[in-house]
C-alpha cells in the first residue's frame, strides 16, 4: 500500500509544472520523451536497487519509499524519480521555471 509523503521541503513551481504537464494530452510531447511504461519500469529499477545496494543507507531506503510512493495524484517530485524528473526534461518547463 502507497503512503502519502509530506512534501514540505517541495517548491510549488515544481508542483504546478507537474499538474500542467499531466493535464497535456497523452501523445509524446518531444522526440525521444519514454513511455509511461519505460517510466514506471525505470522507477521500479531504481527501487529495487536503492533497496538492495541501500540496506545500511537510511537515507537510500528513504528514497525508495519515496519514489515507491510516487503516483499520478501524489508526486514526489524528486529529481531521483523518472516520472517527475521527465517533467522538468520537458521543453516548456524552463519557461514555466523561470
């Protein structure tokens, strides 16, 4: 079960580029942008290996039960997650930074 992660530390620009870019249509946004399911295998890489190489890092299991936390509704916004950090690759998202 997914546990909601308090992002208090999160700037809400981060936040509102995020809920822009989910609210694009579903078709590919720039050339070369992974699938949604690249994204998710991606994550799930990342979270079996910050698991196994991360057993004495309580900062790396921290991350993993962060990025496992991670869905549509709630983000993580960490640059260490392939879902959020492919939102910050995406063109428009430097104006929306700036």
């Amino acid at each position: 079960m997914r546990r909601k992660i308090d992002l208090f530390q999160t700037n809400t620009w981060i936040a509102a580029a995020i809920n822009a870019e989910e609210k694009k249509p579903p078709d590919q946004v720039w050339k070369g942008e992974p699938t949604k399911a690249a994204i998710k295998g991606y994550r799930l890489k990342r979270i079996k290996f910050l698991r196994k190489h991360g057993k004495n890092d309580p900062k790396a299991l921290q991350l993993a039960e962060r990025l496992e936390a991670c869905c549509r509704k709630h983000r993580c916004l960490s640059g260490a997650c392939p879902g959020c950090g492919v939102c910050c690759n995406e063109p428009g998202f430097v104006k929306v930074a700036s």
